[in-house]
C-alpha cells in the first residue's frame, strides 16, 4: 500500500486531490497535513473523513518537529505540496506570511523527505516529492503566445514571487542530490470547495447574496481556466509516470477574460435561478498592483508525454460549479469564518 503525504489537503485543490484519489484507488493510504488557515476547512472532506485509509494531522509544514514524527512513523511515498498561501491581494497586504509558508515551509519538508528517503547509492525505490506551482510564476504573456517550460520566470507579486522561489529550491535538490521531484504549474482552477476570495465563488456568492461584483480595472485580463477534477488527473498522471526531475504545465486551453467569467456566472444565474441577477451588480473597481495582463497555458508536454488532456469545458465546467455551490450554499456561508470577515469586508464589501 502506497503511502501519500498530502500537505494543505484541507484547502481547495488539496481536498478535491484526496476526494479523487480515493474514489479511484482503495490500495492507498492519504495522511493529510493542513495548518487550517482561514482557506482549510475539513468540511471539505466530509465524504471520507471515516474512510480507514485516511487520516488527518493538523500541523504547519515550517514545523520541523512534527513533519519529521509524520516522517519516522510512516514510510511515506509520495509527497505532493499543496500547502502554500496563494491570494495575490493577500501577499499585497502582508508578503512575508507567503515567505514563510511558501518558500520555508516548502524546503522545510522537502529537506526533511530528502532525509528520509536518501540512501549511500541514491533514493529508497518509489518515492516522489511533487510540487503545485502556478502558472504565475512566468509573469504576464502579451496578446498571442503560451507559457512552456522553458518560459523564463518572471514573477510580478508577492505570491507569485514565493512560489517560483520555491520551484527553484526544488529543481536545486534534484540538481544537486538527484532526488526523486516534479514541479507542476496548473492555470486558475475553480470547482467545488474552493473558498469566496477567489474569483468565481466570490462572484457566485456575492450573486446570490445580491451584492456588488468587484472586477479589477477593465476587466479584461484574461486567465485560463481548468476545472478542479482536470487538474487532480493530472498530479496523479505526474506522480505516476512524469519524468524526475521535469516540470509539466498543467493548462485548460479555456482562456476568458474575467469580464466574460463575471457575465458568464450572471446569466446563468439569472435564466436558471433568480431574474433579479443582472449585470447592473457589477461593480468596476481600482486595478490591482502588478496585474498581469493574460496567463495561457501550453500543456504539449504533458499531452505527450503523459496522454493527459483536459475533458471539461468551461461551459460544462462552469455550470457544474455554480450549481454545486447553490446546492451547497450552507457550506459557502460556514467557510467565511468570523476571523475573516473583516478582510473580506474591506476587500469586497459587505458579505
């Protein structure tokens, strides 16, 4: 039985990760490791908090001891390194907490795996550190051309910052001691569980609470956009059968600029749900510092190599959302916890 140690499993794209893998495996065991900042909630997991081959341990992926006791007591195989923070405005308003956590937090267990799995002629058998980065760490694309792999990094915030400080750390330990990694860097995700800072649940939620939808600038910088369940196949196609030490893009080739996706989630809104959702509830608001203009994706690489294609559209990946978050509007109004409140309302107004 492979062990999987999942750290930020309690977040957004960690929690659908786990969902998924043990719906599509029951010869796996998950030990899922998350801090529960004010993005993890394990509500998320509901469906197999009970199941006998998970288990959850609350702890910080900057703490040494913990990690290593995670370490000495299982003979973990896997790591895939969901845990970071990631909203821009955020790493705007206070860097150095992604500093810590994205870049610290982020050599702190890789050093600590590459301790674990080292032997006098190389690495233990079938071990793999896999991490998720973003496509934001190559900077801001013009009006044609795609991201590869062998784009340079640039990045323009904060956030984006850390985690191409991170994916350098990584690539260095595979450069220096051949240990066993892979770097993903995925487009925007949206599905379910994904908490109301980012754009499209805030959108919807704020839709059906029929309050003001705040789009940056012109709104049209354009984002390319992958569905949760997409992304999920494919960190298991790299963890599985990606070359070491490779970094494979992850992208929907669904690009839309975020005007589009505001007015897209309103008129679905308004012919299936509630008529009083109109366009008028949008709001244009002062652009955000260092907004990079359009992110596009070229995932040949792992198409390739991998035989990985993404098989949601937007169009059917979108209604799929707004109709889980409707269905589920008790839980978007439970993750918006007290401690947040005052951020999101200074952010984006009245919740």
């Amino acid at each position: 039985m492979k062990i999987y140690l999942v750290t930020g499993g309690a977040g957004f794209i960690g929690s659908n990760f786990i969902i998924y893998m043990l719906k599509t495996y029951n010869n796996i065991k998950i030990i899922n490791v998350d801090k529960l900042t004010y993005a993890g909630n394990l509500e998320n997991l509901k469906e197999v908090e009970n199941n006998l081959n998970y288990m959850f341990v609350k702890a910080d992926i900057c703490n040494k001891k913990e990690i290593s006791r995670i370490f000495y007591e299982y003979d973990i195989d896997y790591v895939v390194n969901f845990a970071a923070e990631s909203h821009v405005d955020r790493s705007i308003n206070d860097p150095e907490i992604f500093v810590r956590t994205n870049v610290l937090g982020v050599q702190n267990i890789l050093n600590i795996a590459k301790n674990s799995w080292e032997i006098d002629s190389g690495f233990k058998g079938e071990k793999k550190f896999v991490q998720i980065s973003t496509d934001e760490v190559y900077g801001s694309l013009g009006d044609t051309g795609y991201f590869t792999e062998n784009n340079p990094l640039d990045p323009h915030s904060p956030y984006s910052a850390s985690k191409a400080a991170a994916d350098l750390i990584i690539k260095s330990y595979y450069d220096t001691y051949s240990m066993p990694v892979n770097i993903t860097r995925c487009s925007n995700n949206y599905g379910p569980y994904q908490f109301p800072e980012k754009l499209i649940p805030l959108i919807i939620n704020n839709c059906l609470s029929k309050k003001v939808l705040p789009v940056y600038g012109d709104g049209l910088n354009i984002r390319d956009w992958l569905y949760v369940e997409d992304h999920c196949k494919a960190i298991d196609m790299v963890l599985k059968k990606g070359r070491i030490g490779e970094v494979y893009n992850v992208g929907g080739h669904n690009e839309r600029t975020n005007i589009h996706v505001v007015k897209t989630i309103i008129k679905y809104i308004y012919e299936n749900f509630d008529s009083a959702v109109t366009d008028d509830l949008i709001e244009y608001v002062k652009d955000r510092k260092g907004h990079d203009r359009r992110y596009g994706i070229d995932p040949t690489k792992i198409n390739k190599e991998l035989d990985w294609k993404p098989t949601t559209s937007f169009e059917t990946g979108i209604k799929k959302t707004i109709n889980w978050y409707i269905k589920n509007e008790e839980w978007l109004k439970n993750v918006i916890s007290e401690g947040y409140k005052n951020y999101y309302k200074k952010m984006y107004g009245d919740i």
